[in-house]
C-alpha cells in the first residue's frame, strides 16, 4: 500500500469521524425540532376549539368578537410557526440525507482500504 494511498485511507476515518458527529447534531435538531411541532400543533388545536366556542357563544357581545379576534390572530400565528417548523425540519432531513451520502461514500472507500 503506498503512502497515498494510505492517506486517502486515513482522511476518510476522519471524515466518517466529522460526518458522523455532525449527524448527531443534526439528528438532536430534528428531535428538538420534533417536540416543538408537537407542543405548537397541540396547543394550535387547543386555541383553535376556544375559538369555536366564542364563535358560536350567545349572545354576541362587543367583548366575544374582541376575544374571537384575538383567538383568530393566535391561531394564525400558530399556523405560520407551525409551517416555519415544519420547514426548518425538511432541511434537517434534507442535510441527513446527505450526510449519510457522504459516510456511505467514506464507508466504500475504507472497504477498499480493507481489501488491499
């Protein structure tokens, strides 16, 4: 095995290394990214049913429209963030996606490196 050689083997140990440490970091973002989702999605269902019933309470008041208002903003709010989420988790997946390109790549050179 030549020294070149040698060296490609070794650069790759050490971007499986790097990848894979970037892979947990990108994997603890998405499981952070995953709660978020959950607990806004749960609390989106929860203000949209308390508009629902302002909506439709009676007698309609001054201060019932005021709150539907309110509660509608919220839920519009809530929605945006819920898609803002839910983007930022299709990038993370999106980086897996090629981060495990990368260590599959590194993972075929080691196996040649195995081989000679």
């Amino acid at each position: 095995m030549t020294e070149e050689f040698r060296e490609l083997c070794r650069s790759a140990e050490r971007r499986i290394a790097e990848t894979s440490k970037q892979k947990e970091e990108v994997m603890v973002t998405i499981g952070l990214l995953d709660k978020e989702i959950h607990e806004t999605t749960r609390y989106l269902m929860q203000q949209e049913q308390e508009r629902a019933a302002a909506q439709f309470a009676r007698p309609r008041t001054a201060q019932l429209d005021e709150e539907v208002a309110r509660l509608t903003d919220d839920v519009d709010c809530l929605r945006e963030g819920l898609k803002a989420l839910e983007h930022s988790k299709s990038v993370s997946l999106a980086q897996m996606r090629e981060l495990d390109g990368r260590l599959a790549g590194d993972r075929r050179v080691l196996v040649l490196c195995r081989v000679d």
